[in-house]
C-alpha cells in the first residue's frame, strides 16, 4: 500500500523567533519513503536537523517577522495491515523491563499518575494483567470521553479529560497513558499520520492523529483509546512521554496560527512526480528544500 502524507502550516510572528519543528517521519519510517518534497518553507529559511532524546527528528530555524509556511508532501510504503493484536502478550516484571522503559513508567506534565493512581487500582487492579487489561483502559477511556474538536484545549490534563469526560484524541491517549503508568505499565505518547483507510471517511478537516503504545512481552504495541478499533496506514512521526515532548511547532515567543492543513489517504498508483497533484513548488525561489 502506499500513502500519500503531508502538511502545509503557516504563522505569523510579531518578531523574529526561534522555534523546533517536529514534524518529520520518525526515523523508523524513513525507509518507506518512496518520494518526498523534502520540507520548504517560505520564505527561505535554513534549518538545521537533530535528534531529541527519544529518537525524534526534529527542525530548529528562526521565523522571521510576519509570516511563515512549513510545507512537506510525501509517498511511503505501508505493509496495508491492521494495528498488531496480541491478546497473549503480558506484562513484563519491573525488574525485567528494559531500562529504556523505565521513563514511562513514571508521571510527566499531561499524564499525573500521582492524580489517578486510586482510580487506575480501583478500576483495574483485579484484571489478569497483560494484553486484556490494557484494552479494559481502552475501553474505559473510550466510552468517557466525548470526543468533538470544539473541545480541544492545549492545557487539559488527564486528570481533567477523567474529570470534564470531553476532550479530543491527545486527551484520550493522554488519560490511557496516565492508567497504564499507575499500574506499572510502560506506556508513551504517539503522534502521527491516520488517515480513513478502509473505515468510512470522516468529514471533518484532516488532522494530525496521538494514540499510545504500551510495553508488553514481545516489545511496544499500539492502542488507540479514541478509535478503539484497529487501523490501517499510522505513520508515526514522533514519541515521547506526553505531548510536551513532541509538540508539533515550539516558538520560543508569541504566533498566531494562520493555516493548518493535513493530508493523507491511500495513493492508489505508483508514484510519478509528474502525476502528482500536490507538487511542491520547487520552482518558487522562496521556499527552502530541505531533505
């Protein structure tokens, strides 16, 4: 399967600032990349690639004052399946956890387990632990919240999305995530690419999607509280431990958001670029190409 993937993002700064972009392919994706635009913006920019410390790539550059679009278009190759279900995966002891799993067993910014820890024991201390007590989370969690964009708001914890019961998918993944960790459950936040493949297209305007990924016997598996069923075609772009970590643009100083467009769906032919209906504007001189 293939899948056509990208952004185009603008802001507008009343100063020059300086701000990360986090919106590349994680690392684990790139091979699949059939063809990209590489990221541009206009005006032309120089931006300089690191990796943070979960092994996201992300952009460093200076907007300018006035406006500022970031724009990426891209091809990767998906193996076409569903999300991994392991119903007979359990969990793995304490002291036999990998230690780079040991970060997300502890509380962060959106997900206060210190705050949830009595509800998490409450609800699903009695479960047999492993894959089924995970999804009894998602399950919860699903039926809790409301979902509905109206609702969004950047500083709802997960303590309050339990509380308030409305939120939209960060609130979902970050309540899963904040249960899991009570009960001694490896689990991070996960932000990327989820567009309707083989589910009923949803009419709303395309959006970055977060679901969460739990450390079970046999390594990381995906959840997805808010869909809570399956998918088809995630493209991850960026882990960590809530969305603190992986925001995807930090200005260090104000801006105000002036364009926020997403796209991804199945490309149904092999790429050619001069088929493609989303070419970059690699002729225009303003935009930056960056790989």
């Amino acid at each position: 399967m293939l899948i056509r993937l990208g952004y185009e993002i603008g802001i507008s700064c009343p100063q020059s600032t300086p701000m990360v972009v986090s919106l590349d392919l994680h690392p684990d994706r790139r091979a699949d990349i059939r063809w990209q635009s590489g990221v541009t913006s206009r005006p032309m920019l120089p931006m300089r690639t690191y990796m943070d410390q979960f092994g996201n790539r992300c952009r460093r550059l200076v907007a300018p004052e006035g406006e500022l679009i970031v724009r990426y278009d891209a091809v990767v190759e998906d193996g076409g399946e569903p999300d991994i279900v392991a119903e007979g995966a359990g969990e793995v002891p304490i002291d036999q956890l990998p230690p780079e799993t040991l970060i997300y067993l502890l509380g962060s910014r959106y997900c206060e387990t210190d705050h949830l820890s009595a509800v998490a024991w409450k609800l699903f201390g009695e479960m047999k632990p492993g894959w089924s007590r995970v999804q009894a989370i998602c399950d919860f969690v699903h039926d809790r919240i409301s979902f509905g964009y109206g609702y969004a708001r950047s500083s709802r914890s997960a303590s309050q999305a339990f509380e308030e019961r409305v939120g939209v998918c960060r609130d979902f993944a970050h309540l899963a995530v904040t249960l899991c960790r009570a009960l001694n459950i490896p689990a991070r936040y996960a932000t990327g690419y989820l567009g309707d493949i083989n589910v009923p297209a949803d009419p709303a305007p395309m959006d970055f999607s977060a679901w969460f990924e739990v450390y079970l016997e046999g390594g990381w598996y995906t959840f997805d509280a808010r869909h809570n069923i399956p998918r088809t075609g995630r493209v991850v772009v960026a882990r960590g431990r809530d969305a603190t970590d992986v925001p995807i643009l930090h200005t260090f100083g104000p801006h105000k958001l002036e364009k926020f467009e997403v796209w991804t769906y199945e490309q149904m032919a092999e790429p050619m670029v001069a088929d493609l209906r989303r070419a970059p504007r690699t002729a225009d001189s303003t935009y930056s190409l960056s790989a």
